[in-house]
C-alpha cells in the first residue's frame, strides 16, 4: 500500500517513470481510493489516497499522506485467518479483525460484490506497518461482473518487472525486531553485511515475498536517514525483473537518470531513490538463475 498525494497523476508517473503497465481501474474503498499494479506472480503494488477521512483507516491515511509519501503497509497472504488471529490473540495481541473488504466501485461502477476478500491488522510492534489478508469468491465474481475491469489482466510491463520479492523494513536493532517477529511465528535469519546500503540486515523468509531488516551500520546510510525521518517502518521493496539491462533503460528514460548496477538484496540490481519514487526505495534486480 503505497501513499501518494495525487491520485489523479499517479497513472502517469507510475507508467512513465518507472515503467509499469497497468489497468488504470480507479478503485473506491469507503474513503480510499486505489489503482493496482499487477504482477505475473499475483503480486501488487497498490498507489492509494484517501477521498474523505470519516473512516479510521482512511483518516490515518490521510494523516500519513500530509507528512509523507510512502509505503504504508504491507500485506501478506494468510489463510485460515480466522486461525491466525485465535492463535495472535492467544499470545496477548489486540487483533482487528478478520474482517471482509470490498470496493463500492470500480471506475464509478456499482454493484459488486459485498465480500471480495478477509483482512486482519494489529497495532503491536512489529505489526503496524503488517496487515493479512486472503481473497475469497466474490474477488473471482468480481472478475467475472466487470471483465473490462479486473485489475489483474495487465501484468506484462515494459521494465519486465515480474514480481515483488522483499520489503524492507527500517529498524534501530536488529536482535530485538528478529525477536518481535519470532514471537509472530517468523523466523529470522543470520545477520548479514548490505553494503549498499551501509547497513546489517536480517531475513524473514516467507513462501512468497521475504521481510528484510536493515539496521545502519554507519552514520551515512539511506536507512538511518530514513530512521530519522520515518521510525521504523517500511522504507523499500525489490522487485525481480526478466531483463535488468532493459530495467535501467525504460527506468532511467522515464526519470531522466542513469542507474550503475551492483550487487544487490537479491541479485544483480539498480535503486531508485525514494527521493524520485514517491517515498519509496526502488530495487529492480535479475536473478543469477535462469527463470
């Protein structure tokens, strides 16, 4: 979930700039309203504002978006929910929900369906910047009420990003935040040198898309600067693209900068700023092992 200050000109920076290829369906979530960028994996981004701030998330939101652009939560596939939140609220955490979501409407379109998926959110560290979610039938109805819609059926794009494979998380310590996420059930790796980013990291693997923790290791480095300013929370992501010569191509056309590759999170990569991505981090990368 990604925080921008101008819905309206999102489509076009999103498609120019960074090179994604998306079905600009303007989504409306009582009070936020999003586009999705969709990936080959089932993986997305989602660039959201908030229309009015009646709704708690949505005033949060839209307390957020005053400060900063960004990433703002993210979310991760988790079912039976129901079990997980039995299991979280059995070790002392205050659990929101599982709750059903839904859009009102898809481009102005009403009519949809009551339920298009489950989530479950909680306001304890680690857990603010996480949310668990799983879609359920009426996601499937929905594809098939407003085919000209599905947010889904664009996911070849000409950086060929192909999906998201970590986010990045800004931490002050890396022992107590591998701790907080060992008692979620997660487990962290061995500590690890992320040289360009002058920090120490640690893994948390999941079967689709890992959480790594950054700590600065020295006074200059993007994830202290971001400490500062932000706390800790989300600060990046890195998606996996087919052809990284041709990333740096459509990214560095569209933003008007040259990106020099190094050896990334996870392969061979190049990073856009958040100063030049609306507040978030960039890694594109190509894998050393054939797809």
């Amino acid at each position: 979930m990604w925080v921008v200050r101008n819905l309206d000109a999102a489509p076009t920076f999103f498609r120019d700039s960074l090179g994604f290829a998306f079905n600009a369906t303007r989504n409306d979530m009582s009070g936020i309203e999003n586009f999705l960028i969709w990936f080959e994996d089932e993986t997305y981004l989602e660039p959201l504002a908030t229309t009015w701030a009646d709704d708690p998330q949505a005033l949060l939101i839209r307390h957020f978006g005053q400060t900063h652009e960004g990433a703002w939560q993210i979310g991760f596939n988790a079912e039976p929910l129901d079990r997980y939140a039995k299991w979280m609220r059995a070790r002392g955490y205050v659990v929101f929900g599982p709750s059903a979501g839904t859009f009102r409407r898809m481009n102005g379109r009403d009519g949809l369906p009551e339920e298009m998926w489950q989530g479950m959110r909680f306001r304890q560290q680690p857990g603010n910047y996480l949310f668990f979610w799983h879609f359920t039938p009426g996601w499937d109805a929905m594809k098939l009420r407003v085919p000209d819609l599905d947010p889904t059926r664009v996911s070849t794009h000409p950086n060929t990003a192909r999906g998201i494979r970590s986010a990045w998380v800004a931490v002050w310590d890396l022992e107590e935040s591998g701790e907080r996420f060992r008692r979620l059930g997660m487990q962290a790796s061995d500590t690890f040198d992320v040289e360009h980013l002058a920090a120490w990291g640690r893994r948390i693997v999941l079967p689709m898309g890992d959480i790594v923790l950054l700590q600065p290791r020295l006074i200059a480095s993007p994830v202290r600067e971001f400490l500062a300013l932000r706390g800790e929370n989300l600060m990046g992501i890195s998606l996996e693209v087919a052809d990284l010569e041709r990333a740096r191509e459509v990214v560095g056309h569209g933003l008007g900068m040259s990106f020099e590759p190094y050896d990334g999170l996870e392969g061979r990569s190049f990073r856009v700023p958040a100063a030049h991505a609306k507040g978030v981090n960039v890694e594109f990368f190509q894998p050393a092992y054939a797809p």
